[in-house]
C-alpha cells in the first residue's frame, strides 16, 4: 500500500483495524484446532468461538444462539433466500430494487429457472427518484403469499438508509419473515437485531474492519430455516468447519466498535461532518457537482455523485493518479460498462448514470485527507469540466 493514498472506497471494503489483524494471527498460531473436536486442542479452539460469538451478539443485540456464522454477506443472502423456498410451499418473493447484486442476481436466476420444479414469482419494490423505497407500493406487494421479503438497511452505492420498520410492519401484519442486509449499516450506525423487527440479518466483517470471508446470518430464535450447506456446524444451520480466524477478527472489529475511545453515534456525527463538508466543497468548486439522492437520509459516511456530465472512468483515472482512491459504485457490478442499476430505477438517464463516483469514509478518514481531497479533485477536474459547460455552466448543473 502507498502511503500516500487517500482511501475513499470504504463501501466496498475497509481496512482492518490493527487489533483484527492481531486477533487474526493469534488464532492462526495459538487457536487453530478444530473447534469441533473433543480433545484439548479443539476445546481451546471451541472457547475462541463460544468467546467471539458471545462479542458478537452483544454488538448486534441478539442471542448468542441466533448467529450462524458464513464465509459473508453474500452467502447469509442466499441462505436467506433459498431457505425460505425450501422450507415451505410458497414461492413468492418481496424485493426492494436498490438490493445488492448477490440478492438480484439469485432472484432472477430463480425467477428464470423455478426451484426445485416450482415456478417461482419474484417482485421488486420500486425504489423513489430519491432511492427510498415506494411504500405504497411495498404495502401492495406484502401479501402473506410471499415466502420471504427483503430489503437492504442501507444502499452501498447510495447510501440511503432504508425505511426498514415500516416494511417490518407490513411484514408482520402479512406474516410474512422480513430479511434486512445489514452489510452497509452495521458498524456505521447503531443497530439492535431484537429492535429490529426483522427475522433474518445479513452481516459482513470486513466492511468493519474486520477480515474477509466472514459473515454472520442472524436467525429468530424458533425460526425453522433450512440450511444452505448440510453439517453438524453451527447447531446444524451451517456446515463446514469454523473459520475461526475470520471469527475471531470479526470479533475483535466488533469490540473495537463497543469499546473504542469513540462510540458509535459520535463516530457517524464526526464522519456525517466529513462527508458534509466534502460535499460541500466539491460543490463549490465544481458547480456542475451533482449528488444523488441527497434529499433522502443517508449513511454518515457515503457520497455519490456527478460531476456533470463527466464520464466515470475519466474521473477515477485521473484523480487515482492524484492518490485518490474511489469507484463508481457497487465494486460487485464495477468494471463494466453498464450504469449502475438502481440509479436507472431512480429515474436518472443511462449515459449521466455512467458519470456516477461513489466517495465513502470510514472512522480512519482525517480531517486532513478531506482538504486534501476538496483541493485535488476541482484541480484535476476543472479543466476538463471547462471543455464541457457552456459560458454560463447552465449545461453542467442539469
Ligand atoms: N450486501 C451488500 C449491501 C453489500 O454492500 C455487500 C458487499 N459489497 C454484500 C452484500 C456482499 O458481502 P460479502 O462481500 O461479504 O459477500
């Protein structure tokens, strides 16, 4: 890593916190029995998981019993899904638009090819020009014929933070499970799984600083929930052997979250005020500056936007020569050359679509690096943005 890199890519992943790191290799080297075998080497192993797990759960409100441990946020999404056709004779499913590639993409693929010989029924809850989801619509949608319905607690490329509690309602008066990926909300704002109204809770350590290749499912106490991959692990919702070093790092990116020197609603206000002012900046030096989705609430940490009609990879290209580290978005779906899907379901057009950059902070972001960045981008900008506007900028701030 250069050093001098300003890392404003946290949605797609962050770094992990040096008492991660630490966890990480202690279990490597101290921890790395099988935690289901019952001689002393696995018993070491089996109270690091017991111990972790506990962490976790206290971080995310729930029972210790009620988190099943994945290799990540895609596969508790699968698990989430797949389960709910498996486990009884509905085959409907509720999603919101804006859902992350790892739900739309399974979706279509079972809307396409059926499950298990049964057709299978997908709708998508629309998502407002302003990337929140249409209500009314949702209220339509949630009939007690669905097996499942999910939506995302924030965007990863917008940052909209999704009204989760009234789709809860719905959920609950249809009787319907509510699944909510927590991936993009769950270290950047308080959350609670027992407050949440959902039944199940897609989580992911390393957009916490925490490693890759670890993630969590939360399931409701009581809830049935066939699993994904057959075995004895997990009280048998999750088979395979633990991967314990991811664990044990998850766990330590949690309690580096519940007892840092910082909680958590000071650090999102401390970054909210970062991104603010980045936002700010950028405008006012770039009149042409466009952010999507800025009348909806959003995470502390993200921005997205345009800088008028200036074309994505242009922009990536030049100000990463500058140290400035950013994507167009989802880095699921980044590198092609299709626009972003959901900024398209909001309404805007494909080819301003295109000129989309996601810029997201983490609780590592100085105060220094955003100066630095409201002065690089406008310089490395400006000059191309002049080739574009008519005299009055008027074209750009379209
Ligand atoms: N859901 C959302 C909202 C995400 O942002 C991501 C990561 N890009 C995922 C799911 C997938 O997480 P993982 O990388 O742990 O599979």
């Amino acid at each position: 890593m250069d050093a001098n890199w300003i890392y404003l890519d946290n949605n797609a992943t962050t770094a992990p916190a040096p008492e991660v790191v630490a966890a990480v290799n202690d279990c490597l080297l101290n921890s790395w029995g099988n935690a289901s075998s019952s001689h002393a080497v696995g018993q070491i192993s089996k109270q690091k998981l017991v111990a972790a797990r506990g962490a976790i759960a206290k971080f995310l409100g729930c029972k210790p019993a009620e988190a099943v441990f994945t290799s990540g946020a895609t596969e508790s999404n699968h698990m989430a899904i797949l389960g709910s056709l498996a486990r009884g004779e509905k085959k409907r499913l509720v999603l919101s638009a804006g859902e992350h590639a790892s739900m739309q993409k399974l979706a279509r693929q079972l809307a396409a090819g059926g499950y298990g010989g049964h057709a299978v029924q997908v709708d998508f809850i629309p998502v407002t020009p302003q990337g929140t989801l249409d209500l009314a619509a949702a209220a339509q949608l949630i009939r007690d014929d669905a097996a499942l319905v999910s939506v995302m607690s924030a965007n990863n490329e917008t940052g909209v933070l999704m009204p989760v509690a009234e789709i809860a309602a719905l959920c609950k008066a249809a009787g319907v499970p509510l699944h909510v990926d927590a991936t993009q909300s769950v270290g950047k704002l308080p959350f609670n799984f027992a407050e949440s109204g959902a039944d199940l809770v897609s989580v992911s350590a390393h957009k916490l600083h925490g490693p890759k290749g670890v993630g969590v499912l939360l399931m409701r106490s009581g809830l049935a929930w066939p699993a994904l991959f057959a075995g004895s692990q997990e009280r048998n919702r999750r088979g395979g052997t633990e991967n314990l070093p991811g664990i044990a790092g998850f766990a330590a990116a949690a309690e580096r979250l519940m007892n840092g020197a910082e909680k958590i609603p000071e650090t999102a206000a401390r970054i909210a005020a970062l991104r603010d002012r980045l936002e700010a900046g950028l405008k006012a030096a770039l009149p042409g500056t466009v952010v999507f989705a800025d009348g909806a609430p959003r995470l502390p940490n993200t921005l997205y936007l345009r800088f008028g009609a200036l074309d994505a990879d242009v922009v990536l290209n030049r100000i990463e020569k500058l140290g400035v580290i950013a994507s167009s978005g989802s880095a699921c779906s980044a590198g092609g050359s299709e626009p972003s899907a959901l900024l398209v379901a909001m309404g805007v057009p494909r080819d301003l679509a295109l000129c989309a950059i996601r810029l997201s902070l983490s609780d590592a972001t100085t105060d220094a690096e955003i100066a630095r960045v409201i002065e690089v981008i406008p310089a490395a900008l400006a000059p191309l943005l002049g080739e574009q506007s008519d005299p009055d900028g008027k074209q750009l701030a379209a």
